[in-house]
C-alpha cells in the first residue's frame, strides 16, 4: 500500500444534550477525522479527545501538531506502510497513544478495505450484535437523572452508568436504585475525582450492588486503587489508568482492578487494544469497550472490537441517537438492547458527504505523495 494524501477533518456536532462528568461539560463534540488515502484504498479514524486536557492529557491541536511533525512524517517515509508496522515506527515518539491510535486506525481501515475484510473480522469478532450500555451525565437534580435514566432503560439500554463526583455520589445512586430496582446492571464513572482519604465515602457505595466503579482515583495513582481496592467490596475498574498492554499487566498483577475500560484511542490503537483483552481474557478480567462520545466513524470501530469474545458486560456503545440528532454515518439502532457489529469492509460504515458538509469546520491536508511541505 502506498499512502497518496492524509487529510485532518475538523469536525463539531452538536449532543442531543450536554454530557457533564467530573472533568467536563460538553454540548458538542469538537475533534477532527482523520482520512488516509492509499493506492489501494482509503481509511478513516477519529480522534477520541476532545479540545481541552480534561479527561487526558492528549487535545485535539496538541495532537495535529504531534501528527505533522513527528508522526505522519515517519508513516510516510516506510517503505512499505501497513497497520501493524506503525507502532514500531513511531514508538520513538513518547507518549501521544491519541494521536497514534488515529494515524494506525486509518490505515488499518484502508488495509481491511482493501482486502474486502471487515474490521471486526480481521480483530477476531466472534458475535454480530454487541450489548449496548449508556453512560448517564451528571445532572442538576436528582429527579432530571431518574427522568433521564427512565428514558433510557424504555429505549432498551442493557446497563446504565452514572458519571459521579464528591457531592455527587451516594444520593443519585441509592436514587436510582430505589426507582429502578436491584436487577438494573449500574455502574459508577468517577473519571479521577476521588483520593484514597475519601476511601471510607466510597464504601458508602458498597450496598448498592454496582457492578464497578470506573476510576475513582486519579490516572497515575497505582498504588491508590491497590488499597481502596482491599476496602471496597464494588469491583475496581480501570479507565485513564490503563494506556498500554504492559501497564494492563502490571495492574492486573498488582490488584489494582478486578474489570478493564479499553479504549482503542487510549492505548494507541486497535491492534494493542487486543493484546489488552488477549491479557484480560487469560487473567479472567472481564473488559468492555470504553467511549468518547464518537460520531458513526468511530464508533463502528469500536463495535468491531467489542465483537470480540472477552467483552463479557455492555460497553459504553450506544446508538447515534444518544447523542447526535444526525450522525456522520447511518444511524445505529438499538435492536432489542444491542447494537448491529458492522460487516462491510473496514469499519462497514461510510461517510455520508452530506453530514459531513454540514459538519466539517475545516480540512487540513497532513501529507500529499510528490509534495513537500
Ligand atoms: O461514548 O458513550 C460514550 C461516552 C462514555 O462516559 C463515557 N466516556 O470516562 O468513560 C469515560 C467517558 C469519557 C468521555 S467524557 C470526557
Ligand atoms: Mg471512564
């Protein structure tokens, strides 16, 4: 495959409703597409953060900076460019998992195009329909999140999430337990809020029955959920933590997590999300496929992988609807609690030029073959 032109796509889409977690409110998903064009085909992807370091330190213009300077150019200059050799060629390149994650799923979806072969196919699916879970904002009141939560569950969601912050915590979710009752699948999202001192707080969530709770300290603090994880009866999973098979591993080994959020924009891509569930699976550590909010494009990317055996509990997948009024591709349905795994070549879903005419802000072209820069 020889890669023709790289183009940045700058894309905003406003939410059906704004989406407040611990680390952010947002009313609109700001971030940028990225399109490889190959000789044989072309390939999408879409950046998983979001214009500010909020949930991590990855940012959309931090990572376009990152992709002209170092990472497109080294890409560009294999001889013979393919989704599994573009970790090696760009892992002089410290940290940036956003950025790479979004230069090797491109290519990754042109390579599958390519070959005819759907992504989920080539990532070893082994189901056609995923378990759909949706992740619930923080809201002003306690009767807007029973009110949301309601609307959810008629639509036919499989396992609601609440996002949780100190202040925000223990009332919405004996709340949402009283309404809808012990055999509700609910879960806590933290997104880094809490510290090992509000240890004794958190197990004011232990009689609630959660399924887990996603993060609740801070991103580098190891050794944190390795002794909140002896205090708490709720099953620790880990989320922002967990930016790469090695530190998937060691936080396993160590006791830090009994579940794993996996996030392919935030271990780099695909091909290490799977080493992830590979560890996960022969550590029998349930995983479920994390989100950020994508548009169809990403979001049928991560259908593939959540296809893949280990994704034992609902994913943070749900249909275009909770959250967009018009999505960049068809709309995905929610069919009796799941979602449909695409089965087309690549990712299976294709841009609508019309949606993304509406939508795009700018395009920046990364690389064209012939010119320089
Ligand atoms: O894509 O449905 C989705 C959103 C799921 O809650 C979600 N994502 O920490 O897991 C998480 C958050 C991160 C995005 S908000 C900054
Ligand atoms: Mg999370």
């Amino acid at each position: 495959m020889k890669i023709e032109l790289i183009e940045l796509v700058e894309i905003r889409l406003p939410l059906v409703r704004p989406f407040r977690t611990s680390c952010a409110s947002d009313t609109e998903r700001h971030t940028f597409l990225l399109r490889v064009v190959t000789d044989a085909a072309e390939g999408w992807a879409e950046f998983g953060g979001d214009p500010e370091p909020l949930y991590s330190a990855e940012f959309a213009v931090g990572a376009e900076r990152v992709l002209l300077d170092h990472l497109v150019p080294r890409v560009t200059a294999l001889h013979r460019p393919s989704a599994a050799r573009i970790a090696a060629a760009l892992s002089p390149v410290k940290g940036h998992h956003m950025a790479k994650a979004l230069l090797e799923t491109a290519i990754l979806d042109a390579e599958c195009r390519a070959h005819a072969m759907p992504l989920a196919t080539y990532l070893g699916a082994v189901r056609d329909r995923v378990p759909a879970g949706v992740s619930v904002g923080i809201t002003d009141t306690i009767a807007e999140l029973l009110k949301s939560v309601s609307g959810y569950l008629e639509q036919g969601y499989v396992r609601i999430k609440l996002k949780i912050e100190p202040g925000w915590d223990v009332e919405p979710v004996r709340a949402v337990r009283r309404e809808f009752g012990d055999e509700l699948a609910l879960q806590v999202d933290a997104n880094t809020a809490y510290s090992l001192t509000d240890a004794e707080h958190l197990r004011g969530l232990d009689e609630f029955g959660l399924v887990q709770i996603e993060q609740p300290l801070g991103e580098d603090d190891l050794r944190g959920h390795i002794e909140l994880a002896k205090l708490l009866r709720t099953p620790i999973c880990l989320d922002e933590s967990i930016r790469s098979a090695r530190e998937a591993a060691a936080a396993i080994a160590l006791g830090a997590c009994r579940i794993i959020n996996i996030k392919p924009s935030r271990v780099g891509g695909y091909l290490e999300a799977r080493r992830i569930h590979d560890i996960c699976a022969a550590h029998g550590i349930p995983v479920w496929c994390g989100g950020m909010l994508e548009t169809g494009i990403g979001r049928a990317q991560n259908l593939a992988l959540a296809a893949l055996p280990g994704f034992v509990l609902p994913s943070d997948i749900s249909a275009s609807s909770r959250y967009y009024a018009e999505d960049l591709t068809d709309a995905f349905e929610l069919d009796n609690g799941c979602l449909s795994v695409p089965d087309g070549p690549g990712s299976g879903v294709t841009v609508r030029p019309a949606a993304l005419g509406r939508y795009a802000v700018s395009t920046r072209k990364l690389y064209k073959r012939g010119s320089t820069r």
